[in-house]
C-alpha cells in the first residue's frame, strides 16, 4: 500500500488541490480568501473523517498511519 508517492505522503490527491487552491491566484481578494478558507477546511475535515472511517475498516490502515506520517506534506504534516 506504500509504493509510489503513498510512501511519502498519505492524501496526494487533496495535497495536489490544496497546492492548486492557495498558489493558484496572482491576487487574493475577499472573496477568494473566503472560498479558499471554506475550500481548506472541507478538505481538510474530509480527510480526518476519511482516515476514521478507514481506521474502522481497514485493520492495517493504523500501521500504514504509523508509517506513512505526513498526510499533505512529506516529512512536515
């Protein structure tokens, strides 16, 4: 289950749209900021739901966890 980029980080999918998401504006303006905040927090609450749910059931989802540490960012979250 760790091969590849799953190795490093354990969410490249939403790593990848929250990459695109913050440095895809030349500007921020309110608006922007409100949607890009409201778009972090889905996704970020998203993932935490995710990772209980599969803690649930996949019995070595936990191990894989334990592994793989970073969920966005290798080696830093």
């Amino acid at each position: 289950m760790s091969d590849g980029i799953y190795g490093y980080i354990r969410h490249p999918l939403q790593a990848g749209v929250l990459f695109v998401l913050i440095f895809g504006y030349y500007t921020y303006t309110v608006d922007r900021l409100i949607f890009l905040g409201v778009n972090i927090l889905m996704i970020v609450v998203g993932v935490l739901m995710e990772e209980k749910r599969l803690c649930y059931l996949e019995k070595d989802y936990p191990l894989y966890m334990e592994k793989v540490k970073a969920r966005f960012i290798p080696f830093l979250i």
